[in-house]
C-alpha cells in the first residue's frame, strides 16, 4: 500500500497559511485535486499508522491538497522531502506503475511539483489542515469557517474556543491517547474537521484546548452523540457538531504550558513562534503587578548532551551568535527556564517576580523514542501570586 502511494507521489514541503501568526507549519504534499470525489480513492491510500497523514484545502486554488506530514520544523519537512524523492526514484527503477498512474489520470489540479530537491524554496499558502495519526484513524478537512464543507468521509466536528468575555478565540485543540501517551492530531478552533469514527468507538475522545494564560480545559467526547458527553455540545446550521470551550483566566495554583514555546535541539534558543506566548507572558505580568511566577523547564531525555546556549548578543530567536557547553539534562532545562526569565527582564518585568525549576528529563509525558517526543520539550509556568 505504502509503495502505491509513493509511486504517485509528487512531493513538495509548503508553508501554512502566515495569518496563522502563533503556529507556522510545514507540509510535505503528495497531491492536489480540485474535487473531494476525485480525491477520495486517493485518500484510501494515505498510510495511517507510521505518517501523520491528511488533506487541507488551499484557499488559493480552492484545490485539496493531500499530505503525509505536518510539523513546524521545516528541517524535518525537508528531510521526509528528500527521503520520499529517493523512494519514488527507487520505485521508478522498479516499473511499478502504470495501472495505478491510469486511474489518476486527469484527477489532479493546480501545481503538482515532480522535482522536490528545493522544498524550502515553495511558498504556496494553505489553510493550515488539521492532522491525524495513529490508532484514532481520522481523517480531517479544514475549510474556512463560513464556507459550505463537502460531504463528509466520517462526521463534521468544529471545536470553538471563546475567552471568559465571549470573544472567539484563535487556537488548537490536540486529540490524545493518554494511554499511549501520544497526541493523536491537533485541530484548529473555528474550522470544521471531518473525523472518521475511532477504532475503539464506544471510548470518548480525548480533546484538550490549553491556550497559555488560561485554565486547560479536557474534554471527553461521544463521537456517535457528543451530547452524552459534553452537555454544551450541539449541531450548527451545516451540520457540524460544536464543541465550545469557554475558558477561565488563571489564577494562583495554575500551572499554564507555554505550547507555542519551542527551542532548537539541545539547545536554550528558541524558534521564532515562541515569541507570541513570550510576549502574552510579559503583558500578563505587566498588566497584574502582584503576579509572581515559578518557570518550570523539562527536555527530552537524561543524557548528557553539547548545549546550545544563549551567546553575547542574547538572540533569543536565532543560533546565530549562540556558544556552545557541555551539560547535563538539568543543566539544559536550567539554562532553558533562565533564558525565559532573561527575556520577561529584558521586558522590564523584574527578576524577583520569577523563580525557575529545572526538571531535566526527570517527567517526561511520553517516552524519550515516541514519535511525539517533542512533547518532553517544554515550559510551564506556574502562577505562585496573583
């Protein structure tokens, strides 16, 4: 089936839609068609259980793009580029073909790129689509929030997410195995996501919205009737079951995690999308005076490791410039949690208002070889006075 897809491949790594400011993804595209039925053969054979498999649709071309990953590190986009371009060149040598490249014949629109030796160099702007993987199967279509979706594979879900005045916030929800301590997909507010029903399909679905400065909030859903589950739930005009998460501001005792916050391997510097939970941290503690915080800082792993710290010029957004030590996993997360504190300073926020905890490895949320092991990467901020 794997070796299918890959024969059809045309593969190119396109940057998301740049209104979504707080989470730049890149995708690694596989095919494009300017109509869902004439997707949907080619939808079957989307390997689920080892890529993180889905289609967005572009709103430029209004063509649906199908893809086989999503992440926000676009050296990681570039490298399953390169990798699935060998593949296709291999399979080409092979002669597997034609009855399969027959079918799609005609199917495809707008721009497919055969050569993927440049991915870098695309700049096509996409709805940014909501992903899926693993044992939930499901497969997501993200449209813009007032247009008419195509008939469903599975059932419309649309998860709003409003702040305590009602406002309706922009944001992610993440689908999660906490058995298997995965996420599933992560989908965004306000746009409708087309779920197939989950292979164990008498179990709610996990879906958690945690914005940073608000409470995190879990959600628990029926996907036959949401109702049963979430009594706030209900069926909008299309046909779309809502999931409305009103959130609640934290207080004194929150832990927030700053989920947009990431840094480069082994390193206490950070990627450019940091910034916006960096900078809702500093208007927080401008705007509430008697704010005291505890920045608690975990990584990946025990190992010892060649850190990548903050140099002379304090980029806190580019390596360029950065020195290099060898430490312990500690040493990182304690390096990583004053590098935030460095910053609100640096934002006039005073330094005895923040204290930091470096966990190193030492609480994990998924194991350190987990497809998802980026997750171990993190800041939390815990509200000590308010």
């Amino acid at each position: 089936m794997r070796l299918i897809i890959l024969k059809a491949a045309c593969v190119a790594a396109i940057l998301s839609s740049p209104w979504i400011a707080c989470s730049q993804h890149y995708y690694v595209v596989i095919g494009a068609f300017a109509a869902d039925e004439n997707a949907s053969e080619f939808k079957g054979y989307l390997p689920g259980q080892d890529m993180d498999t889905s289609y967005t649709v572009s709103e430029k071309e209004r063509a649906l793009h199908l893809y086989v990953l999503k992440t926000s590190d676009k050296e990681s986009a570039i490298s399953k580029t390169l990798h699935l371009k060998k593949e296709i060149e291999a399979l080409k040598a092979t002669g597997i073909s034609s009855v399969f490249e027959n079918k799609l014949e005609g199917q495809f629109s707008g721009n497919l790129v055969m050569d993927a030796a440049d991915p870098a160099s695309k700049n096509e702007v996409l709805v940014e689509g909501a992903s899926s993987s693993g044992s939930a199967s499901a497969a997501s279509l993200a449209t813009a929030a007032g247009n008419v979706p195509p008939k469903p594979v599975g059932k419309y879900f649309k998860f709003n997410i409003e702040s305590p005045e009602g406002k309706v916030l922009p944001g992610v929800v993440h689908h999660l195995d906490f058995e298997n301590g995965r996420e599933l997909a992560a989908y965004n507010s306000s746009m409708f996501v087309d779920l197939l029903m989950p292979g164990q399909s008498a179990k709610p679905m996990a879906v958690v919205c945690g914005l940073f400065g608000y409470k995190e909030i879990h959600k628990y859903i029926d996907y036959a009737d949401p109702t049963l589950t979430d009594e706030e739930a209900y069926v909008d005009a299309q046909g779309a079951w809502v999931i409305p998460y009103k959130l609640e501001r934290v207080e004194k005792g929150d832990v927030s995690v700053m989920h947009n916050v990431s840094f480069y391997k082994d390193a206490a510097v950070m990627r450019k999308s940091s910034q916006a939970d960096l900078e809702e941290l500093v208007k927080m503690m401008h705007i509430n005076p008697y704010y005291e915080i505890t920045i608690h800082a975990h990584c990946n792993g025990k190992n010892k490791r060649e850190i990548i710290a903050l140099g002379a010029n304090k980029n806190y957004f580019d390596v360029a410039g950065s020195a290099k030590v060898a430490g312990s996993a500690k040493d990182l997360t304690a390096i990583r949690a004053e590098t935030i504190r460095a910053y609100l300073v640096d934002n006039g926020i005073d330094a005895s208002r923040s204290r930091i905890f470096s966990w190193g490895g030492s609480d994990m949320l998924v194991k350190g070889t987990s497809p998802n092991a980026n997750l171990n990467d993190r800041i939390e901020i815990e509200f000590t006075r308010d």
